[in-house]
C-alpha cells in the first residue's frame, strides 16, 4: 500500500474508537465557596491613573 492509499479497516478501526463514550472519569461537580465581586463604576480614565499608579510603585 502506498503513501496516501485509503486503508478500509484503519478507518473503521478509529471509526470504533471515536465513537466509544469514556465513562471512567470522576462524574461530581466542584463546589466552589467564596463570592465573586464586579467593580464597574470607576470610568477607563480613572483605572488608567490607578494603573499608572501602581506601575510607579
């Protein structure tokens, strides 16, 4: 068979295998505890200055 030639039975082969559902993984959710805080009031402007502030820290 040469380079390239379409092989019948390794595509079958991986055919199999892709369509095999892997059932061995850990099925819980993480519970994750803490909360989660959004900051949007200050304008792009003022995160600049804060951020140029911090650099010259």
């Amino acid at each position: 068979m040469s380079m390239g030639a379409y092989d019948e039975d390794e595509h079958e082969r991986r055919e199999q295998q892709a369509s095999k559902v892997d059932t061995d993984f850990d099925d819980e959710r993480t519970i994750y505890h803490g909360k989660v805080e959004y900051d949007s009031g200050e304008s792009a402007e003022d995160l600049l200055d804060q951020f140029e502030q911090i650099k010259s820290d």
